[in-house]
C-alpha cells in the first residue's frame, strides 16, 4: 500500500504515477475521498461512545426523578453508537479497497509507458558470431540435457526433464548464485513453496494478475511463483533491528507460475513454463537505503552474468510494466543467437515501503519509534539462465562450452552428445 502521507500532502504526484504506468488517476481522487470518509466515520462513532459513557455515568448520579430520561438518552445513544460503528466498518472497509487498489509510487526517472518503453543503461559483451544457431532445445535434446516429450508426457505443456548434465547444470548454477549471494553478505533461505492467502496478497501478487498464480483451493493455500514471497512474508509483523544495516536473504525455491494469458507465446522450450528453480535475493532496509541497495542488487547480478560469460543488456523498465508493488525495476537481458534479441534473464525491483506497509514490517528509527521498512528484490539465478548458456556456448559441432565457473558443478568442460 502507498504511504497516505504522500497521498495527502502531493496527491498530484501518486497522479502521475498512476498516469505513468497507464492506469486511473481518478483512483487517487477515490481513495482521498474515502480516506476523508473514514476519518470523519471513525471521529463520529469516537464522539457518540464519549457522550454514550458519560451518559451513563450521569445515571448513576441522578435523582430518582431525573432519572428515566437519563435512561432514555442512554438507550438512544447506545442505538446511535451501533449505527455509527456500522458506518464506521463499512467505511473502512471502502478505504482498505481503494487503498489497496493504487500500485506503489513509481520513483521520479522512471520511463513512463508500456512493456517497449523501456531505457537501455549499459550493454555488456559481444554478440557471438555463430552461424545459423540452434536454439536451445535443440542443443539440449541433442546433448540428453532436457526432454520435454516425456515432461509433456508426466504432467502437460510446458513441464520438462533436465536429465543428466542438464541437471547438472541447473544445480550449479544456482549452487554459485548461493555462493555468490553468501559471499556478499547474504543469508541462504530454503523457503516453502505454499504461502497463506494474506502473504501472497501483501506481496501484491493477487492483483492484476492473480490468474498467473496456482491456489490450492482445499487448502486455502497459494503456489508461489518466487522466493520474493515467502520472504517477504518472513519477517511480518515483526519489527526488524536494523542498527547494524540491510538485512539479505538469498532465497532457493521451486517456482510455479499458471502463465495465464501466454499461450503462443515461447511455447518451444524451457523459456516459458509452468515450473522453475530460482534463487533470489530479498532485502529489508530502511527506507533512506533502498535505491543505494537497488544498484548492490544490480550489481550483484551482473557478477552473476559475468560468471557464466553471456552478452546482456541493463534496462530501465517502463512503468506502465512494473507491476504493482515496484517502484523501479531493472532487467538484465541476455543475447539469444536463436532468435536474435535479449531476452530477460534477471529483475530487480525496489518495492519501497510497499509491501512492509501491507505485511506490518517495521524497524526502530534513531528515536526508538516503529517505521515503515523497505523491500527489495532480484533474481541472482533461474532455470532460463540454461537458454543463454546453451546457445551463447554453442560450437560449430553441437557441443556447448560450459563456463569455467560450472566446470567444477558439470564435471566437464564441453558438453557433447552421449558416445561422442
């Protein structure tokens, strides 16, 4: 949830955020008016329950003549605080729904627009010169890396096998990420992949696109499409010491994501499914840190996509694709010869006090009073890292170079088809 403060004292600025990301301004103008609503809802049943005590209290004072229009006034206002407190809960209510309607503030820079509005910030390394590549599939059914036949077979579109070294491969990839993450300070979380409806929603996961996420509707529980969830959610309603600087998180998971609304598209492979590991990293830190840290997670990342030498792209991305809960999002994009373009491989989000506002995660100020925290977050490793490591790898006879940094994880230098 945005800060009201920011709502009250420049409501013309959550305007034009929510012109920048495409989306109603007139929602600011709803919630202040419901904000309006509830304060003079919540002062109304406050004066009737102060004048229904002293009501009563003047009872018992009372002469026996006095005494029956007391009881009478009493009765009445008792009537009258009901029906204030029933206002009162509906305008809450009003309040809570248009607040939880407007997407966090994007921050001033932000490229205003839609998912090809975006700014590019730097590219890094050069585009391999391979004639006509193989995409990624290709390679890997070719080297017994990934078979999605049978995945398709077990479970449906979009599931796959990663078999032999592809598996390989996938664990020590994520296996550096953790090392990478441990070595910066961060805590390594294996983290449950089922959340409560309330962590999902305070992550702000079940808005726009709550039909992207899985729910187990017997159990009232919700599959999660990141560790940014059940991170997030770690350390609700608590108040964080954060004295001694940010807290990190590096969480590993399992991924589930319905990818409503994509059919047709990147149906071949492994770039777009149902099912996914990941590590990401997760930050809680005051406030005044949060775009100092946002560059640490950049940076972070690229030591990442320095590890296993691919060409990439930094973007700065648009608001209109932010998605709610983001105030600026950087996108690492690698080259993918196949197809000809970057291709997304991490994000990085500072959420500001977005979500810690929702889930009630505060810290102590220099004062000692409880304050609102900052979460951030940024992908340090996934299941789609193998497209750009495959095909920007490739050699002329369909083997693939493995990075000197997964050498050690794979057990080989070059990965080549079975009884080469």
């Amino acid at each position: 949830m945005i800060d009201l403060n920011l709502l009250r004292e420049d409501p013309d600025r959550v305007r034009r955020s929510q012109q920048g990301r495409g989306e109603d301004p007139a929602l600011v103008d709803a919630l202040l008016t419901a904000d309006t609503a509830r304060r003079s809802a919540i002062a109304a049943a406050d004066n009737l329950r102060a004048e229904q005590k002293a009501a009563s209290r003047s009872v018992g004072a009372a002469s026996p003549d006095e005494r029956p229009a007391l009881l009478a006034r009493a009765k009445e206002l008792a009537e009258q605080v009901k029906v204030a407190e029933t206002a009162q809960t509906d305008a809450e209510a009003t309040f809570t729904a248009a607040h939880m309607a407007i997407a966090n503030v994007v921050i001033d820079g932000v490229p205003a627009g839609g998912v090809d509005d975006f700014t590019v910030l730097d590219v890094v390394g050069e585009q391999p010169a391979i004639d006509n590549p193989r995409d990624h599939l290709e390679l890997g059914e070719s080297l017994g890396l990934i078979d999605m036949g049978r995945g398709a077979k077990v479970s449906g579109s979009r599931f796959y096998f990663l078999t032999g070294r592809g598996a390989l491969l996938q664990l020590g990839l994520l296996q550096l990420a953790i090392r990478v993450a441990v070595d910066n300070g961060f805590t390594p979380m294996i983290t449950p992949a089922l959340v409560r409806p309330e962590i999902m929603s305070g992550t702000g996961f079940l808005g726009a696109h709550a039909d992207e996420v899985y729910r187990l509707e017997a159990d009232d529980l919700y599959l999660v499409g990141t560790s940014e969830v059940p991170l997030a959610g770690y350390h609700s309603d608590e108040i964080l010491d954060l004295s001694g600087g940010p807290l990190r998180y590096a969480g590993w998971s399992s991924c589930f994501r319905r990818e409503a609304g994509s059919y047709g598209k990147d149906t071949r492979g492994i770039i777009r499914v149902h099912q996914f590991d990941k590590v990401e990293g997760f930050v809680y830190c005051r406030p005044d840190e949060a775009e100092a840290e946002h560059q640490r997670l950049l940076g972070w990342q690229r030591e990442m996509l320095a590890q296993i030498e691919v060409p990439y792209r930094v973007i700065d991305v648009a608001a209109g694709d932010l998605g709610s809960s983001a105030a600026r999002k950087f996108d690492c994009e690698a080259w993918v010869p196949s197809q000809a373009a970057y291709r997304e491989l991490t994000s990085t989000s500072n959420c500001t006090t977005f979500q810690a506002r929702r889930l009630v995660t505060r810290y102590r100020d220099s004062g000692g009073k409880p304050q609102t925290a900052a979460t951030l977050n940024g992908t340090l490793a996934t299941t789609r890292w193998l497209v750009a490591i495959l095909e920007n790898h490739q050699l002329p006879d369909g083997s693939v170079r493995v990075p000197q940094a997964l050498v050690p994880y794979v057990g080989v230098e070059v990965l080549e088809p079975a009884g080469s």
